[in-house]
C-alpha cells in the first residue's frame, strides 16, 4: 500500500506535479483505499475497470482482491510508470494487472480483456459522470461499481425526482442503474489537498426501465427537459416536439401533467415521453 510518503517520493521519482486540468488527487490515505474495496463488494471473480488509477494507490488494494484488474490511464507517465510500481508492491499477482494508456471516454469494449465486471475508481472531478455514463453505455458486461467523485457530484448522481439537485446526471444513471451514496471522504486523505469533500457512490446495473425506447430519444427528452429548469414541461419541451402543444400532447400520452416540471419526473417517465415523441421529434434525432 502507497502512503503519504510512498506517493511523494513516487512523484518526485517521476517528476510528477499534480495538475487541476487532469483532476489529479492521489489518495495517499491506505485506510480510505481498503474502504473503497471493501464497499465494493467485490468478488475474486471479479474483473475490474479503474479509471484514472495515477500512482496506483487504489490498484493495489484491487489487484489481489480480483481476477482481473484493467487500468485506464490518459497521463503518459503514469501510464508508464503502473506496471512497475504494482510489481515493485504486489509481487507475484502484479500479472492480474493490465495498463492501457487511453482516454476513458474513449475507450471501447474491445480493448478490454477480458471483460469488466465492475467499475471502481477515484474518478477525476472534471470528467467523472461524462465517464460514468460512457463506461455503462460501452460496457454491457459491467454489473455495478463503487466510484468516488466530488461530493456535489455524489449527490447529484443518487438524487431522486423532487430533490433540489435532480437533474440530468441523476436521470441517465438511473437509466442504467440503481444508484446510492456510500459515505463521505475527507480532502485530507488526498494529495494535493482538494478543497472540497469527495463522496462515494455505489450503483448496480438493471434493465432500463423501457427497453422498447431508444437510449438516445429519451437522453434527448432529458436533455430537454432540464436545459431551463423553471419552465413547465410543455414549454421546456416545445423544441424537441416542435412546438408547445405538441409537446403538451405527448406528455399527455404519456400521463404526464404538461405543467409539471422535469425535476419531478422519475426516468421510467421520461421514457413514457419518448415513447410518445411526435415523429418530428424522432426524425430529428
């Protein structure tokens, strides 16, 4: 395990200076990192995907706790430097580890194998539900998962419908996935020093709650519904089904009162309006 000391002289070693642009905050901290593992609930069958693994601290907790563990790293130093420093800690079980220097929102279910089970990971701040929603999307063999983001953005993603910040984030998860909080982490476990609390979420796969409904049409009502958030639906939504009243009758259809607003509605509504988009709407998309 990495502590504070083992993260410097690492850094340094590398010449690796934190940058805000990448959302670089190493967890130094081994309790927090055996915390992590342990809320995931992972088994030894387990494949792991880990996103932004940096100087490894998480990657060693995840190594030899699973089968398999697929670390996806953009900073080319990192990326270099993983493969030594897991065989440098983790000895004879480092060859569960495969590094791949790319981009995570990029990444494809291709280049991993084999296939991730589970997501976990101290996500970077910047990047973290754009890669939550492309690693569920890309990955239909992902099964749940435990990150660890900006506590604003754990709050957002297992907020539910009438909370003050429901919103888009909350509603694409819960199209994938059942989504909770799972505690709370200091910014002294971290370094540098984040100036702001992390927390973690844990959330595991269901079937959406309409599979006859394209993913895309119903992120385009989401999208919709939340881009002015003190509008009614008839007219936030005016523009995706070309005008308000027809955007009135297909909340109708779909047993929606038009002068509710999106913050009010649960996914399995949204897709109710999807599946009722006027054709204009679908020939757009």
């Amino acid at each position: 395990m990495l502590g504070p000391g083992e993260i410097r002289e690492l850094a340094a070693r590398l010449g690796v200076v934190p940058t805000k642009k990448r959302g670089q905050n190493f967890v130094h901290d081994p309790n927090t990192v055996r915390r992590i593992v342990a809320a995931a609930a992972l088994t030894t069958d387990d494949v792991v995907v880990e996103v932004g693994p940096g100087l490894g601290s998480l990657t060693l907790a995840l190594v030899p706790a699973v089968r398999h563990t697929h670390a996806v790293e953009i900073d080319p130093v990192l990326a270099g430097a993983l493969p030594e420093t897991a065989a440098r800690y983790a000895g004879p079980v480092a060859d569960r580890l495969t590094t791949h220097r790319a981009d995570a929102l990029r990444i494809t279910a291709a280049e991993l194998d084999p296939a991730p089970t589970a997501l976990v990971a101290n996500l970077p701040y910047n990047v973290a539900v754009p890669v939550v929603l492309h690693l569920l999307a890309e990955l239909p063999s992902l099964r749940g998962g435990l990150v660890m983001v900006q506590k604003e953005v754990a709050d957002r993603l297992t907020a539910g419908p009438g909370s003050k910040v429901y919103g888009v984030p909350s509603v694409k998860l819960a199209w994938y996935a059942d989504a909770r909080p799972a505690g709370r982490v200091p910014p002294t476990v971290f370094w540098p020093v984040p100036n702001v609390d992390s927390g973690l979420v844990a959330f595991t796969r269901r079937e959406p709650p309409r599979p006859d409904v394209p993913r895309k049409r119903v992120f385009a009502v989401v999208d919709a519904a939340f881009a002015q958030r003190r509008k009614t639906l008839r007219a936030a939504l005016a523009g995706w089904a070309g005008s308000p009243d027809a955007a009135a009758r297909a909340l109708v259809a779909a047993g929606i009162d038009p002068s509710a607003r999106g913050e009010s509605l649960s996914v399995a509504q949204f897709a109710a309006i999807a599946a009722s988009a006027p054709t204009s709407a679908i020939a757009a998309q």
